[in-house]
C-alpha cells in the first residue's frame, strides 16, 4: 500500500500554491493601491479644489502600479509549488 499522506499530488501542490501566490499578492497589490490613494488624498488635494476627474486619474494610476507585482505570478507559483526556499 503507496503511502499518499507523505507527499502531497504535484496537482493538490500546485493548486496550493497558487492559493497562496493569489493571497499574498492580493495583499500586497491592495497595500500599494491605498497608500498611493491616502499620499494624494492627504498631500496633495487638500491644497486644490476637488476634482473628480484627478481623482479618478489618480485611482487608475495606482491601479496599474499595484498590478506590477503580478508580472511575478508564474515564477513564484513554480518557486512555491516547487518548495524552494526564499532568497
């Protein structure tokens, strides 16, 4: 009888994995999106009339720099389904 408990399937591994690359890049994309909002929000629209069409621009601005962590996915789904520790 094959002992199945030690190692997990590559598929069950992979799926994990990608889980947790989902998770954690989630976070650190929503922690750069709302830093970059409350930097403009606090440094720079108190001292102008309110906008809505800056704000707006200013929203989608650090929408796209919060997705440049996920040019990371692939590499660090096959890194963590792999098991290869941190650098």
């Amino acid at each position: 009888m094959p002992n199945d408990a030690v190692a997990p399937p590559p598929d069950s591994r992979r799926q994990q994995a990608r889980e947790l690359v989902i998770q954690r890049l989630g976070l650190v994309s929503m922690a750069i999106w709302v830093v970059g909002i409350l930097v403009f929000l606090t440094a720079v629209l108190p001292g102008r009339p309110f906008r809505p069409s800056i704000g707006a621009l200013v929203g989608t601005f650090m929408l796209c720099i919060a997705a440049i962590p996920w040019l990371a996915y692939g590499p660090l789904v096959e890194r963590v389904a792999r098991g290869e520790p941190r650098e």
